[in-house]
C-alpha cells in the first residue's frame, strides 16, 4: 500500500473523495491548521522577546 498526498480546492473535496471511494481507495481527510492573523503577531511579538516571563504559575494567574 502506499500513500499519495494531494491539495484538492475545498469546493471539489466532495467529488475527488466520491472518485476515489469508487476507486476503492481509502480516504482520509487531512485539515491543515493554519494561524490566524492575532495569533502570527503574538508568535511574532515572542520572538522579537517581547513576551513576559513569569517565575511559577501563581505570578501568571496574578498577572492577569
């Protein structure tokens, strides 16, 4: 067995899945997780150091 990755465009995942099924493949969906904008500026905002370090868990929940 092997397997095969493709990018399909969300609008045609129904018929590419219902082609390959008729094929006698097994399909798996694979979702990418990809950040939104809030979160690429916070991960952008740590590795400038801007973030905040804090001792124990008792000084974070504090902080807040």
């Amino acid at each position: 067995m092997q397997t095969l990755e493709i990018n399909v465009p969300d609008n045609k995942t129904r018929l590419v899945k219902e082609f390959l099924k008729e094929l006698g493949v097994t399909v798996k969906v694979k979702k990418k997780n990809i950040p939104n904008a809030e979160t690429i500026a916070a991960m952008d905002e740590l590795k400038a150091g801007k973030g905040k370090k804090f001792k124990n868990v008792e000084e974070l929940f504090n902080s807040i």
